[in-house]
C-alpha cells in the first residue's frame, strides 16, 4: 500500500499555475468552463490566458483522496487575486466539481519563509505546531526554499515552468515514503 504525507503544502505561482498572480494578471478575471464543467483556464482583463498546470487536479484529487491535509505556502502580494483565482478554478472531485480554493484545508501568505507558512497552517488545522510528528511535503518551484529540509519537510522541486509538477515527480515522492 501506498504511503501519504500528512500534508501537501503547496507554493502557488509557477507551481500550481504558470505565472506570478501579483504582476501578470489583471483583475477581473473571467472563468471558461469546459464541457465536463471544470473552469482549468481564466482569462484576465487583458485577454491573458492562465491554466492550472495539466498534472494539478490529478495530484490534488490523489492527495484529498487519501486524507492528506492540503496548505497553500505563498509569497504573493497580491493575495487577493490569488483568492480570486482558486475560487474560479473548479476541478472534478469524487464526481462534482469544486472549487480549488475549497479543497485547501489552511492558506498562509506574505513575505515569510516557508517554515513559518508551514507551521502556522499546520498549527491552524491541528490546534498546534505538531510539525515532527507528521509527515509533510513542500511542491515549490524556487529552490531556495529547499532550506524546508532542514525541519524534516520533504521538498519537492517543481522545475518545470511550463509544465509544472509532473505525476513521475509526484508518484516517485510516494513511493520513497514506502522505503
């Protein structure tokens, strides 16, 4: 049987969606919906396109499926559109469709480093800072934020910025929780 972490904690810009919120998109945002109703693509007030990278609902279907506790971690300034643009993405879950924002479980923003996004969602969603008795990850696209490590967090480098996180990447990281 497959191993989970406790909690996925998720960077947004050029990790969940292909751009910085806080300085390519321009407000207000317009949803367009595919035929199974999911909203994967918005388009700003400029006509700029943004999607939710392929690979996104699978993963984050997968995880919420096995339990594991969703956190957003983001240095946004901007994180109102960042709101904005989890409420419009809708995604099929066990057969309705949802919005992204609602699938997360704490959302912690602003100019901190990761741990201290980490630590406050988790001390959010479990009444207290219980970060070394569970397991948790971090998908981020800036290495720097490797440091996470150092707390017992696995990293998860999100390389790509055109394609994102990759189901390989995501599966590999399961399967070194089995070892």
């Amino acid at each position: 049987m497959t191993a989970y972490p406790d909690v996925a904690a998720w960077d947004l810009d050029y990790t969940v969606w292909p751009c910085f919120c806080d300085t390519h998109i321009s407000p207000p945002l317009r949803p367009e919906t595919n035929v199974d109703g999911e909203v994967l693509e918005l388009v700003d007030s400029h006509g700029y396109k943004v999607s939710l990278y392929k690979e996104i609902p699978r993963i984050i279907n997968d995880l919420k499926a096995h339990n594991v506790k969703l956190l957003s971690a983001s240095r946004t300034w901007a994180p109102e559109i960042a709101i904005e643009m989890l409420k419009l993405f809708k995604i099929k879950m066990n057969g309705e469709i949802v919005s992204l924002y609602s699938v997360f479980d704490d959302f912690n923003w602003g100019d901190h480093p990761k741990i201290n996004h980490i630590r406050s969602g988790i001390k959010t969603v479990y009444g207290k800072d219980s970060l070394n008795q569970l397991k948790v990850c971090l998908f981020d696209d800036e290495s720097r934020n490797r440091d996470v490590e150092k707390y017992g967090i696995k990293y998860l480098h999100v390389k790509d910025p055109v394609e994102g996180p990759s189901w390989k990447m995501y599966k590999n990281y399961l399967e070194s929780l089995d070892s």
